[in-house]
C-alpha cells in the first residue's frame, strides 16, 4: 500500500474499521470525523457508535496516524484499532436517552474536574466553569469508572445546560454537593502511597526522609478511582479536612490532573523552590494531556483561603507591613472562602503509585459522546 496522507489514512481506516468490527458482531457501525476540543488538547476525532445509538466513543486519530507515519504496519493499526473499539463498545454503559436529557436523574452522577485555564481557552469557551485561582472547574456527567481505570463520561456544555432549563450556580452548587459522596476524596501520607507501591522492606530503607521531626510531611491527595482526581480541590470541606490531617497550612502541588501532593507548610519552605520542580516535572515526566498547572498553591487553614503561593506571601508581607503602620488590612476572599528530595520524589508519583516514567494516558478508553 502507498503512503497515504492523513485524509487518505481517515478514509481507508473508516471503511476497513467498518469491517473489521462486523466480524467482531458489529454489524453496522456510523464513524464519523470532528475536530475535538478537550482539556490540554484539541484534535481531530474519530467518533464511532452503533448505528441509531445515542452512546458511542471517541478516539484521537491523530495518534494512530502519528504511528502509522513512524512506520507501524497499517493491517497490525487497523486491527488494534478494531480490537480497541469492540473492547470499549462492549463496556460502554448503557444509558437511556430519556435519562440523559433529564437533569433531575442525571445529577447524581455530577463531578468537578480541575484544568490550568491557559491553554484551554476554547475548550472553556463552550462549557460552564467557575474560576479557582488560575485553574477552572468544570462539571462532568460520570457514567462509569471500570476497574482498568478507563472512564465514560460526558462532559457538561453550555448547549446542555441550555437545554436543562438551569442556571451555572445551580449546576455548580449541586456538583459540588453530589462529587463528594459520588466521588470521595481520599488523603494518604506519602509513607502509605510509597509502602503500597514498594512494600515495606524497600520502603524502610528511606522512610524518615519523609518526616521532620517525626512529623508527615507529604500527602497524596485523590479520588477513591484515582482518575481526573485533582477536582477534589473544589469539595467544600476538603481543604479544611487535609488541614486537620496534616494539621496547618499546607503547598498544594499539582503533580497531575489525577492527582494532588500536599505538604506541610513549616514556615521555611520556599514556594519558589517547590514552583522549580513540578515546572521540570511536568516538562520531563507528565504527558500534556494529564498536565495541571506548573504553579504551586497554599492553604490558610486559619483564613480559610486557598490562591497561589505567590499571592500568600504577597497577602502575608502586606499584612504585616499593615500592622507595623498600624493599618486594619482585612482578608482577601477565596473563591473556596465559602464553600526536598523526598518530595521531588512524591511529585512524579502517578495516580497507581506509579513512577511517571511511561504514564498512561486516562482518556485512550474512549469518552461517552
């Protein structure tokens, strides 16, 4: 077979997909091409669904092709491709069309995800989100989160919040009522998430390094499904509860989208240092797709304020430089108000306790559309 361009390779791994998938039961299949904005990521997108269904998936063509360019045999391609669909259409869940526009049964399934603002203008631009700092929360419909980790969602737009009839406020109030309970937050200190991943006689080789003075000073910080688990920054009582865990103010370091690193804020650390690292994490070890941010945040546990470690320290200085002119500096509101080594280590931890070095991207399971 010829080199084919990329329009040419879409339009011959449709038909031969079309196939494929017919020896695999099924019969009659519509694949279709779009051009796909998500978060961290814009591309174009195969969509494939039964013919007349409502449920389908969505994959980045764009990969495959970028494979197929670096010499991968096309029949081994296509047939992968066709072995991945099948396995995803099998476990794709089964929802009502008359559930899905139905947003008094739909939002129990609500759950808030975390993404860096920059980067993802147009992805923003046509859903509801709520500003946190230089992050944006947004609002997803999760259907499923089977045990290999691949999740079925749907992401909330402003077509669909259109067509409920509701307000952001309230798609925000009610996310962030139900993600809790749906979707709970779990806090381990770095010594748990190290021992699980080594077992106990590697562990206890290094395990002080962890502590000062006898002190945990690194948490991990997720979902029970570890999967787009950096939302858990928005539940209401979060913060407040890692404060008590760690007991005081704490840097919150974005290692992933999956994921959070908490540390306890001794009052020697310098933010600046902790800034310097997850920039060369996540330009050494995190994919693109899984990026937060590259900026480290703080939690006032006595304010109740969550901003960027550079704005506490600006709120800080400027309080104390107010109290010595003697000048009443009130607190600046949250948007959360009302609702090393060793740690270089903790940064490039994944989600599974993995070392990043060959990270698995969450969303190859294909998304509900």
């Amino acid at each position: 077979m010829d080199h084919m361009t990329f329009d040419e390779f879409k339009e011959v791994l449709a038909e031969d997909l079309k196939e494929s998938l017919y020896t695999r039961g099924y019969e009659d299949v519509e694949i279709g091409f779009t051009h796909t904005n998500k978060a961290n990521i814009d591309y174009e997108a195969m969509t494939i669904k039964p013919a007349g269904g409502q449920i389908g998936i969505t994959f980045n063509i764009e990969t495959f092709y970028e494979d197929y360019e670096k010499g991968r045999d096309y029949s081994e391609l296509r047939h992968a491709l066709a072995d991945l669909t099948a396995k995803s259409l099998d476990n794709a869940p089964t929802v009502n069309t008359d559930v899905l526009t139905n947003y008094d049964q739909m939002k129990d399934k609500l759950s808030v995800e975390v993404i860096s603002q920059k980067g993802n203008e147009a992805f923003l631009a046509n859903i509801p989100h709520k500003d946190i700092e230089d992050m944006a929360i947004f609002y997803r419909f999760v259907l499923d989160v089977p045990s290999n980790g691949e999740m079925q969602s749907i992401t909330v737009t402003n077509n669909m919040l259109e067509n409920y009839g509701i307000t952001q406020e309230q798609l925000h109030n009610d996310a962030i009522t139900n993600a809790p309970n749906y979707r709970p937050a779990v806090i381990k200190t770095m010594s748990e998430t190290l021992r699980e991943m080594m077992g106990a006689d590697m562990f206890d080789m290094f395990a002080e390094g962890l502590k000062h003075d006898g002190k945990e000073m690194v948490y991990v910080a997720s979902t029970e499904d570890k999967v787009n688990g950096a939302g858990i920054i928005a539940y209401p009582e979060f913060l407040k509860d890692a404060a008590e865990k760690i007991d005081g103010d704490f840097f919150v370091l974005p290692s992933s989208r999956h994921e959070i690193i908490l540390i306890a804020d001794d009052g020697l650390a310098d933010y600046r240092y902790l800034q310097d690292m997850v920039e060369q994490v996540n330009a050494s070890e995190v994919r693109p797709e899984d990026k937060l941010t590259d900026n480290v945040y703080h939690y006032d546990s006595k304010d109740n304020v969550f901003e960027l470690a550079a704005h506490y320290e600006e709120r800080i200085a400027a309080r104390e430089a107010a109290e010595i002119s003697g000048e009443d500096v009130g607190d600046k509101s949250s948007v959360l108000k009302d609702l090393g080594d060793k740690v270089k280590q903790a940064s490039i931890i994944n989600e599974k306790g993995e070392k990043l070095k060959d990270p698995k991207s969450k969303s190859k399971g294909g998304e509900a559309i």
